[in-house]
C-alpha cells in the first residue's frame, strides 16, 4: 500500500437530506425492488444515496437508466425498416430492356 488512508486524495461530496435536513446522504449499494407488469424484480447491490438519519433513498439516475434499458421490453429487438415506397418519378423512368447476347 502507499501509507494513505482510502479518503486521501479524493473530494468527499456531502450532500444533506432534502427531506430531515439534518441527515447526510451516503452511498450504499442496495437490494432494489420495482414492478414489471405482474412481476416483482429485486436488483441485488444497486447504487443509492440513503440518509443516515431518516433512511431516505435517493437512487443513482445513471443506474436507473441503466436498468430501465434492460427492462425495457424492446430491448435486444431487431429494428425494422421501412421499405422504401417507389416514388411517381422512379414508376415513370422507362427501364432499360434486358438484351441476351
């Protein structure tokens, strides 16, 4: 190791409670409960920010996107295309005949 404490060297964001005011918001990874249709989805060690004093959860936005994407029910699904609807000026060109030699 170097001799420093984990801390050293990092800014330390504090950022108080919205809700008791008097509470710090921490990092906790958490197990997150949400509901998909009928079913329960549990997210073992999700990021959180979770007051110290009242229990506050505020949830990692980049982690709930996250999520979210693979939840989504459409996710890993092919696009398709449209195709493309010949246009007046493409069914009025005269085509060239097809000449066998």
């Amino acid at each position: 190791m170097n001799g420093r404490k984990p801390s050293e060297g990092r800014e330390v964001q504090v950022a108080h409670c919205p809700e008791c005011i008097s509470g710090i918001l921490r990092l906790k990874y958490i197990t997150y409960f949400t509901w998909l249709n009928d079913e329960l989805i549990t997210v073992p060690n999700f990021p959180a920010w979770v007051c110290d004093l009242c229990g506050r959860r505020e949830y990692d936005q980049r982690a709930i996107s996250w999520l979210n994407t693979l939840l989504n029910p459409e996710a890993g699904k092919r696009v398709r295309r449209k195709r493309r609807v010949a246009s007046e000026k493409d069914s009025q060109m005269p085509k060239k005949p097809f000449i066998q030699e």
